[in-house]
C-alpha cells in the first residue's frame, strides 16, 4: 500500500527526500515518513513419507484446480510460525519439518510470500471451513491438478526445489 493520507491525522502527505531512500510520502503535521507496506504471507507445500504433496482446493478460486497451502502472517508470528499454523488451520496436519524454499513476489495483490517445504506425516485431513476438498497426490502427477504455471504463481517454483531436494527431477 501506497500512502497518500497520514494514517494518524488524515492529512495529505507530501514526498520528501528520505536519505539513500529517494523521495517517500511525509507527513509535515506529525514529521513521520510513511514508507510502503505490503502484507507478509506464507505459502507451503506439504509433503509426506511416501513423497505425496498435499493439495487443496477453495471453491470461491476454483472449481478445478488445486494449490498449495497459503495464509497471511500474523502480528508478532514468525514466517516459519506461520507456515506451520496454516497448514494446521487449512489440513488439521502436523508440520515436523521445514524447509526455507525462498520469498516470493505476488505482484496481482503485491504480496510478499515466504515459502517453504514442510514434511507431515500421512495422515487424514481436517479441512478447515476455508478448504473444500484436499487430497495427498504423487508428487509427480501434482502438475496436473495444480493452478497453471504463470510468472506470479510461487507454487511451482517451489514445487521444483522440492523435486530437487528428493530426487524426484530429472
Ligand atoms: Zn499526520
């Protein structure tokens, strides 16, 4: 989000040089810099013992393609805190390990993405109101229900460095 407005007393900011920063919306009632902020989110690819991805799939995206898990971070939360609470929250599953898989640029809803690989063991899902249906897929058939590939999807990036971790590419 881009400031026009101070936040605290309404007025309208004024761009004003902030040091090696360049020129940042100011403002001149209460002298405070209002830099861009954007959401922190989290998104995860789950995977089990028999190299089985957990996908899910949300009515209100899509009545047929499946994704990875995604969620906002929360206040205070750490991005691996986060990862693990959502695959809890969307998959009723337990996260025993993590893998930083890189950040991610969303650029349709400028939303920077925290990803990461996380290993759960199999078991059956309970699905959040959120989810509609979620199923444990062979790694390798994973493309063929996941959203296409497009330059803003983070899923297969990281779906390719978790096929790299295990093995699994050619
Ligand atoms: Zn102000």
């Amino acid at each position: 989000m881009h400031f026009k407005y101070c936040p605290e007393c309404g007025r309208k900011l004024t761009d004003k040089q902030a040091g090696d920063d360049g020129l940042i919306p100011f403002c001149e009632v209460c002298e405070q810099y209002y830099f861009d902020i954007f959401p922190s989110c989290v998104i995860v690819l789950t995977y089990n013992e028999f190299d089985e991805i957990a996908l899910c799939r949300q009515s209100y995206l899509s009545d047929t393609y499946f994704n990875i898990t995604s969620g906002f971070m929360e206040v205070g939360e750490t991005a691996e805190e986060a990862a693990v609470r959502e695959v809890k929250e969307e998959l009723g599953i337990d996260v025993t390990e993590l893998t930083y898989a890189k950040t991610h640029w969303f650029s349709p809803k400028g939303l920077l993405m925290h990803g990461f690989i996380a290993f759960a063991k199999k078991k059956d899902f309970r699905l959040s109101a959120e989810v509609d249906e979620a199923k444990w897929v062979p790694a390798l058939e994973a493309p063929k229900i996941m959203f296409p590939e497009s330059p803003s999807n983070a899923i297969y990036p990281i779906y390719r460095q978790f096929l790299k971790m295990r093995g699994l590419s050619e």
